[in-house]
C-alpha cells in the first residue's frame, strides 16, 4: 500500500515543482531523494524544468541592481 501511495504521489510533486510551487530541494525532502535523481526522475515523465523565460529576465535585472 504505502508503495503505491508513493508511486502516485511523485508526479504530483514533480508537478509542483515543476510548475514553481514547491523548490527542488522540498521536492527531493518529499519524494526522500537527492537534487540530481528528482532531476532525473523529472525526465522520465518528461517535465519541463528551471526557469520561464519571465523568471530569468527578472533574475538577470535584480543581479544587474546588486552588481551596481
């Protein structure tokens, strides 16, 4: 039982993660996994990671202010 519990619950949190909702240090905590096997894992059910486009504009502007 807890087996498939745990089966159905990884993509629901890879959802999480992939959608933002949840970082990938949370979703390796849940899932009792390191960094680099959620990363894996997330291939494996083919999700979309890292950042939108809108995200790396806006993290590219608040590093340009830190820098000045």
């Amino acid at each position: 039982m807890r087996r498939l519990l745990y089966e159905g619950i990884k993509p629901y949190v890879l959802n999480l993660y992939a959608k933002g909702k949840i970082s990938l240090s949370k979703t390796a905590e849940i899932l009792g996994l390191s960094a680099h096997d959620v990363l894996s894992l997330a291939k494996t059910y083919e999700l979309k990671m890292g950042s939108t486009a809108e995200q790396a504009k806006e993290s590219r502007k608040h590093a340009g202010e830190l820098l000045k």
